[in-house]
C-alpha cells in the first residue's frame, strides 16, 4: 500500500510517517511539503491513504484534496488542521474528508484513526544475505536523513506502553530523559530550528529545550523515536558495546561538570556535550541493529571494522543535519583535541575532563590545561 503525507514541518511528518509505519509495517510513504509537489505526485501515483496538512508554503491543502476527490471518491482522506471550528470543517464538507487532525494531537488518537481508515496490513518475508562488505556498502549508501542513535531500551518500552497520551510535567520528562542521548540530541535539534527557535538564542541543554517545546511536542517528538525503533538493541554484542560507550559519555558528563561548577560555569551544556561526544559510535551501533533486524548476518569484526570507520564521518553528518548549536559542538570536538588557537575556557575545561578520564593520563598536559583554565 502507498500513503502520501503532505506536510511542511519534517518532524510532524516523520511522526505520523512513524505511526502508520506501526500500523502497518511494509507502507510505502512518501512525505512532501509542498501542494505543488504532492498534485505531482498523485497524478504520476495515487496512493490509498491521503494525510494532508491545511496550511502549506504555496497554498492550501485542500487543493490537494479537491484535485484527489475529483478522480476518486474512495481514497480516504485525512486533514491536518489547527482549526478546530464548525465553520472550517463546514467549508470542506463536500471533500468527504475522513478524519480531522487537531493540532497539537496525541499520537494514539492519530493511531486509532487511522487504523481505521488504512488498508488491511500485507504480508512480506525479508530476503536474508550475509557478508561484511554488504554491511559496509550499507552503510556507506545511507542518506543522512537514516541516522540515528538508540533509544534506551526502559524508555522506549514505557513510551509505547503509554500510548495514551498522557501527561507528565517537564521536570518529569527531564528526569527520566536526561541520561539518553538519543531523545537528548532529537529534542535540541528540534528545540533549535527555525521552526521553534524564533527568538535566536540556541538551546544547550534538554530543559532549556522542553520548556521551549512544551510538554505535549515532546512527547510527540520522544513518541516518534521510539516508533522510528523496531527495537532496542537486543544483540548481546552490540548492547555491551553501547553500554560502554555511554558510561563513557555520563562519566565524562559528572567530570566536565564538577570542573564546570568549580569555575562557575552553567554545567548544562558540558552534560550535553558530554553525552552526545560518543554519537557516532552508538549511531552505528543503532544501524548494525537495524542492519540485523532485516534479516542479515552480522559478526563481531564486521561492527568493530564499522565503528573504526564509520564513526566519525557518522557524528559529523548528525551534527550538521541535525544543526546542534555551534556552543555544544565546540564542546563536542574539545573531547577529542583542543585546537591550538583555542582560548575558550569551557572547550579547556571540557578537555581537561576528557584528559582525567583516560588510562594513562599526561601530567604535563593536564597541568598545563588548568592553567589554561585558571584552576592552578
């Protein structure tokens, strides 16, 4: 089956792409943002599901509509809309339009629905193939739009097993997300685009980025990841490799931020770097997993040659699709290196961290970095 979502804001339309894909799991979807495109696409495809917002950059939505209904009057219908009065619903009665999506919405209404409306689910059995180099051409020929880190397994199960909707305060969701970099990273991207952030001044941290957001966005966004994931990572191997790698990340995280309140620093944006320092390592991770759960064979060489070269061009990628501000990514890189022209005291500071936490620490290197960061 096909189900075309017209949409401009490309994390709603992940979202609702995440709740069909839940419903019925070998959908062909397509999102657009544009009405132009999506008359395009119709005339060369029509699909059996139409979701379409009401507002759109080059005009309304119901253009779509109306060019649809005008061929067939059977293809279910679905409108985005913030309008929640009679005379909006009134004026698109003659569409036979087949449910209205009230923004905000929460996710498990938008599921009933359309579960409803969807064609009955197909049936396909994934072709199974081995070999490293498959798994690395994988890898290599992903769009950018296809990475991702994984979500923590506890909060991913009680995220769908709370389908409801219901509500938790802010100081809840920071609670129980702060240690995940996956709903960490996915919430500042959101929290920092045009979309949201109209004021211009960036957000470092996940509670500067909830109370940007709101409560019900973030659940939506939190929903939707946990949606996109077929699954935690349930390969013993690759588990235990992510779990290295983020007890490196909160390690680092408690040691850049006691250094960052001895110098009276916000420790904020030293937990989010910190946490999101290791997400090109657990982005491959989420993809080996991913890679597996298609029916493919993976061994241990095959992860640790992926992670040694996909890594870093991974974390690159995420942190430029994703526009992380310029802040976390200095703090990021000074995890690895120090630039020489450096003067910033927390990119210091954030690479005195990392230098305490290695194996066999350089003494005249780290003594040097507390001068620099006037901890003498």
């Amino acid at each position: 089956m096909r189900v075309l979502i017209l949409e401009d804001d490309h994390w709603i339309a992940d979202l609702l792409k995440q709740i069909v894909l839940s419903l019925r799991p070998h959908a062909d979807i397509v999102c657009l943002g544009s009405v132009a495109e999506a008359l395009a696409d119709w005339q060369q495809q029509p699909s059996d599901l139409l979701i379409s917002d009401w507002n759109l950059p080059d005009g309304e939505g119901t253009r779509l509509l109306k060019q649809v209904r005008q061929q067939n009057r059977e293809v279910p219908l679905v409108m985005i809309t913030g309008r929640a009065d009679r005379s909006s619903v009134m004026e698109v009665r003659a569409l036979g339009i087949n449910a209205f999506i009230s923004k905000p919405f929460q996710a498990s209404r938008v599921a009933a629905s359309l579960d409803q409306l969807l064609p009955a689910a197909e049936e396909k059995n994934p072709a199974r193939a081995a070999g490293e180099k498959e798994f690395a051409a994988f890898l290599q020929e992903l769009p950018a739009s296809e990475l991702d880190l994984p979500l923590n397994k506890g909060i991913r199960d009680r995220l769908l097993q709370s389908f409801k909707g219901e509500q938790l305060s802010l100081r809840e969701l920071a609670e129980d997300w702060r240690q995940d970099p996956a709903l960490n990273a996915r919430l500042l991207s959101v929290a920092n685009s045009s979309a949201y952030n109209t004021a211009g001044r960036p957000c470092v941290s996940l509670l500067e980025a909830l109370h940007k957001l709101g409560a019900a966005t973030s659940l939506n966004l939190a929903m939707g990841l946990a949606l996109r994931q077929s699954g935690a990572l349930e390969n013993p191997l690759l588990r235990r490799l992510a779990d290295a790698h983020l007890d490196a990340s909160e390690q680092l995280a408690e040691t850049s931020m006691a250094l960052a309140r001895q110098c009276s620093l916000d420790p904020a944006p030293f937990h989010s770097a910190a946490l999101l320092h290791r997400m090109g390592e657990l982005c491959v991770l989420y993809l080996a997993q991913v890679w597996e759960k298609r029916g493919h064979d993976l061994g241990e060489e095959q992860v640790m040659q992926a992670l040694g070269q996909f890594s870093s061009p991974f974390a690159i990628a995420i942190k430029a699709r994703w526009q992380l501000p310029m802040a976390l990514r200095e703090l990021i890189g000074a995890c690895y290196t120090l630039p020489n022209n450096s003067v910033k005291r927390a990119a210091v500071l954030m690479r005195l961290a990392a230098c305490e936490l290695t194996p066999s620490p350089d003494s005249n290197a780290q003594a040097r970095l507390r001068r620099l960061a006037g901890l003498t």
